[in-house]
C-alpha cells in the first residue's frame, strides 16, 4: 500500500489527480487543501486541512506519506512578483525540502512544458532560463522550484518535475483559452508568426492520468524531468480555426512576428497602471504562443503515459463550462487567500 499526498486538491490539476488516483488499487489517498467544502463530492478519503505557508501545517501535513503530487499553486499569469515568491515560491521550496528531510520516496511538481520555451524545453531535463523568464515572475519562479529539486534530486527522496502542456477541461482556471476567449472577441488579437507554432494542449483527465503514473511508478532517477501533453499538439492556426468554426469566435485580421508582439505586451503592461482595465495582452501569453517541441516519448518510457483526450475534445469540454461560468472575462489572476 502506498499513501500519495495531493496538494491543492480542489484545484483544476489536484481534482484531476484525485479522480485517476481514485481508481487505483494499493494506494490511500489524502487530499490536502484550505477549503474541504470545494474538494469533489466523490472524493471519500482522508483530508488533511491547512494553509501550506503555515509551518505548523507544512510538515506534519507529510506524516505517513510516502509520495507528493504537488498540485498547489497561486498563479498570475503576469507581474505580482512579490506575490508569487510569497504565495507560490517559498511554500513550494519549503514543502521539498521538509519531504526530503523526511525521506519521502517521491516528491511530484507541476511544471510547465513551457518553462524553457523557446530554447530548450523539447528536452525535459534541461535547466530553464531563469533570466529570460523575468517577463513572468510565475514561470520563472516554476523555474527556481525546478533548480531546487535538482540540487536535492541525490538524496533519498527522488524528486520528479512533470512539464506539462496547456490546460484545458472540466473545472478549469487560469489558462491559455480562459484568458484568450475573450480578447479573440474584441478583433484585435493577431497572428503571431503567422500562427505557425504550436499549443501543447492536455485536458485535465490526462494531466491526471499523468500524475498517477508517475506516483505509483517503479524507481525514477534521484531528478526526472518529463514533457507530459495531449495526443497531439495543434498549431495556433488549428486553434483559432476550431475556435471560429464551432463557436464563430473572430480569427485575427493582421499578423505580427514575435519581437513585435513582445513589444507592443510590454507596452500594454507599462499601462497597465493607467488605465481600468487588465492589458489586452502580456509578454506571458506571447510566451506560450513559442514552439515548444514538447512530446510524451520519455514520459512513455519511463512511467508508460499515453493521453487518451484529442485537443478538440478538451476545449470542447471547457468551452461547455465557459458557457456557464464565464459571464466575464477571467482575470488574469487569482485571488489572494486569507492571511494565515
């Protein structure tokens, strides 16, 4: 029997995790979160309640736990330094470091098949750019968790980063089509290079199947990094086409290069001060729309994943929600929990 600790449980990824978990055979699960009121009804298992930015709750939240899946985040999807390293990075690097104290078998973090766009991130074990990613304090904070991990990866708790692609799905948050649904319909988002790279989109359920896979694997080397998409990564032009053809949202009307997309977000967030509303674009949505390369060939050899959910089906499932929930547009950050 081994017991698999989920983190952030109610959110988009740690539900998912929770419902593949579910299903498994030999494993007890326990669900740690701030708010048990909002974990899936189906869930039955232990709960384990508090705020991991409480010391008092971030170590003995692992007591008889012998693998993490690290779910929790509070993400912006641009600025709010100061935020993310308070909310995001230090419990992140706290909750690590107390598993690798404890001697945990397997430590599992949420990254970003994005976190070394555009240079490097087809090979999940290479180091990203902490100081290119300083035009999104979030992702390069993704970064420094990984660069931790790294270090620590020899000791007796491996520690595994799962790169994973765009989400989309049921139970959505903050995400690429959340936050690009909207903008589409003021007709001024445009091509980006021609919208010839592509979007490594994954639906929840795979994101999950994912984390299960890695959790209840044999033996992974003391650091394992791994690219985790869907079946298949549709460019931008795909998309946006879909998009148009199933729910008549406007495709762009002029196209731009990269550098000049950069410029013209880092003109929107210089405004941003300035005016009463989020900025029509950041440098961070730039950032997703760089080539990737990312493909599920390690991740299949190492831990035997295969998605089964085609792209078209994952915005299909969130744009039947976004229907319902989304009366306006997503902000592009999430709100700040209660102070502990």
């Amino acid at each position: 029997m081994k017991t698999i600790l989920v983190t952030g449980a109610n959110g988009f990824v740690g539900s998912h995790i929770l419902e593949a978990l579910g299903s498994r055979d030999q494993v007890r699960v326990i669900a740690a979160c701030r708010d048990p009121k909002r974990l899936l009804k189906s869930y039955t298992g232990e709960v384990r309640v508090g705020d991991l930015r409480d010391p008092e709750f971030s170590r003995p939240v692992l007591e008889g736990v012998d693998v993490v899946c690290h779910a929790a985040a509070w993400t912006a999807a641009w600025n709010h330094t100061r935020q993310s390293e308070v909310l995001f990075l230090k419990p992140t690097i706290d909750l690590i470091e107390n598993a690798a104290a404890a001697n945990l078998k397997r430590f599992i973090f949420l990254s970003s098949s994005s976190v070394a766009a555009p240079y490097a991130s087809a090979d999940a074990m290479a180091p990203a750019n902490e100081a290119y990613l300083s035009l999104w304090p979030h992702m390069r904070n993704v970064a420094r968790i990984e660069s931790r991990m790294r270090a620590l990866g020899g000791g007796a708790c491996e520690m595994t980063s799962l790169r994973v692609g765009l989400f989309a799905g049921r139970r959505y948050g903050i995400g690429l089509l959340s936050l690009l649904v909207p903008r589409l319909k003021t007709h001024l988002v445009p091509w980006v290079n021609g919208g010839r790279t592509t979007l490594p989109i994954i639906a929840g359920e795979d994101i999950g199947e994912s984390f299960a896979l890695a959790a209840t694997a044999q033996a992974l080397a003391g650091y394992q990094g791994m690219n985790i998409v869907g079946p298949e990564n549709p460019t931008v032009k795909d998309v946006f086409g879909f998009l148009s053809d199933e729910y008549s949202l406007p495709k762009p009307h002029f196209g731009v290069p990269f550098p000049l997309a950069y410029m013209f977000a880092r003109t929107m967030e210089l405004i941003d001060p300035i005016v009463p509303w989020e900025p029509l674009v950041t440098r961070s949505i730039i950032h997703l729309l760089e080539e990737t390369g990312a493909t599920n060939a390690l991740a299949e050899k190492l831990i035997g994943y295969r998605p089964r959910i085609a792209w078209r089906d994952a915005l299909r499932m969130q744009m039947e929600e976004m229907a319902e929930r989304q009366t306006r547009a997503m902000r592009m950050v999430r709100p700040l929990p209660p102070t502990i």
